[in-house]
C-alpha cells in the first residue's frame, strides 16, 4: 500500500485538486480496460466535488465509460432529503442529463432502496456490484473497484461503517445493511474487505470539526472497531488523503507540508 497526504490551504482547493486527481486517475484507467468504475460517497466535502465535475469536468473525459457506484446509502426513499442518490443526482448528474450528451453522462447504479426490506435491498445491490465488478482471485475473489471516495466522520466512522456496529464484522460480504443504535436506523454499505480490495481509496476530509478524528484514525490506538477508518487499508492499492488545513490536528501541522 502507497499512503499520500495532500493538503490544500482551503476546502476549495481541495475540491480542485481531487477533481484533477480524479480525471487524470479515470483516464489513466481507461488507457488499460474499458471501463472505470467509482464508489461515490455521501457528505459535504464530496458533494463541492460533484459540484465541481458538473461546472468544470464534463467535457473533459468520456463519463460513458464510467461506472458510478455507491458505497453507501440511508435507507430512505430515492428522493428523501438524506438520500445520497439524490444529493449526488442534484450536484452533478441533473446537469450532466440536461446536456443530452453521451460522453458527459456516466453510467450509474444507485442503490435499489427497499425500506421495509434493508436486508433485500442489500442483496440486491450486491448483486449489481458482482455483475457489473469482476471478481479478482488475489483479492480473495472481491469485486475490485477503481477508485473508491470516502468520508471521515467526526466519530471516525467512513461509508456508513459505525464504531462497534454489526457491518465491521463482515468478511464475505460486499455490502450489506447495518444497524447503527446511536441513530435508531439502518444504513446500506460497502464492507471493509471491498473497500480494500479498490485499487484506489481517497478520503475526503474538511473542516477543523475533523481534528479529533483523524488525530485517532493517524495516531490513537488501532481498535478498527472503535475508529472504522483505522480498517481501510488496501494492501494492494493507494491510499490517499485529501484534506485541508483546518482538518489536521494543529500539533501536526508542522509534520506535514501543505502543497
């Protein structure tokens, strides 16, 4: 595993920085297979991103070889406020149907939310996942994903994998649903094996709200059923962070440059 940590002065350079990093990655796959595939993720620092592609990166790359998947969904309805379908749909593909343009309008897979049935909506979607995704005989027979967008919560969970929650104790699953007691409700997630099967995880990570939890997912102790994020590691891909400043714990900043 190859660890990067980019930080950018502010979230705005942020946003253009994963957006560069994000093109050149998916044309750099496109040289090799016909496809790409991404695992999208919910949250705010995610969804400039989305925002950005929808401004700046549609006419940029051919978006009808790319496969968007979602690594993880609330189990609400399509259009619920919460749904990150939706959020994704309004930041990003809302304006990339309006164009009626082929190669600005990427293939994508949200997840089939069932609310009364989280656990049918689960196998569905894993299913969709192991049609679409071939599996990878080194990764233990795992759909591997090209690149796979992650958040850090302030509790230092990422998709919907909670601290000390059922989902952490999957190992052959790809995704399935998890009940999390803190918010009295089921969410819809990649496990961690798929997760570290991708052959590139970036983490996403803003706001000066994020110190604690990467000053435990960096440095505390490694209790990946406590800080879930500790358990992202993918033995045989990157491992990126894309932060800004206000996220790094203040008595690191002097450890890392900011570039």
């Amino acid at each position: 595993m190859r660890t990067q940590i980019i930080i950018k002065r502010s979230q705005d350079e942020v946003t253009v920085a994963v957006a560069e990093w994000l093109i050149e990655s998916i044309q750099r796959v496109l040289q090799t297979r016909p496809t790409c595939s991404i695992a999208l993720s919910g949250g705010g620092t995610p969804k400039n991103l989305y925002q950005h592609l929808a401004s700046n990166g549609l006419q940029r790359i051919d978006w009808s070889k790319v496969q968007l998947f979602w690594g993880d969904e609330r189990n609400v309805p399509p259009d619920h406020a919460d749904s990150n379908f939706r959020m994704v749909r309004e930041a990003w593909l809302d304006r990339a149907l309006a164009t009626e343009n082929p190669g600005c309008i990427p293939n994508f897979f949200p997840v089939p939310v069932s609310i009364e049935n989280p656990e049918r909506t689960a196998k569905l979607y894993s299913d969709t996942l192991r049609h679409y995704l071939a599996a990878d005989p080194s990764e233990g027979g795992f759909p591997r994903l090209d690149i796979v967008l992650l958040g850090l919560g302030d509790d230092s969970h990422t998709a919907s994998l909670f601290p000390e929650t059922q989902a952490l104790l999957s190992k052959d699953e790809i995704f399935v649903c998890n009940y999390v007691p803190k918010l009295g409700t089921y969410r819809l997630t990649m496990t961690v094996p798929l997760l570290n099967a991708a052959r590139q995880v970036a983490f996403l990570v803003c706001g000066a709200s994020k110190q604690a939890a990467v000053e435990v997912v960096w440095h505390g102790p490694k209790q990946g059923n406590l800080y879930p994020a500790q358990r992202i590691q993918p033995q045989r891909g990157d491992l990126l962070w894309f932060m800004d400043l206000a996220a790094v714990p203040e008595h690191r900043r002097g450890d890392y440059a900011v570039r």
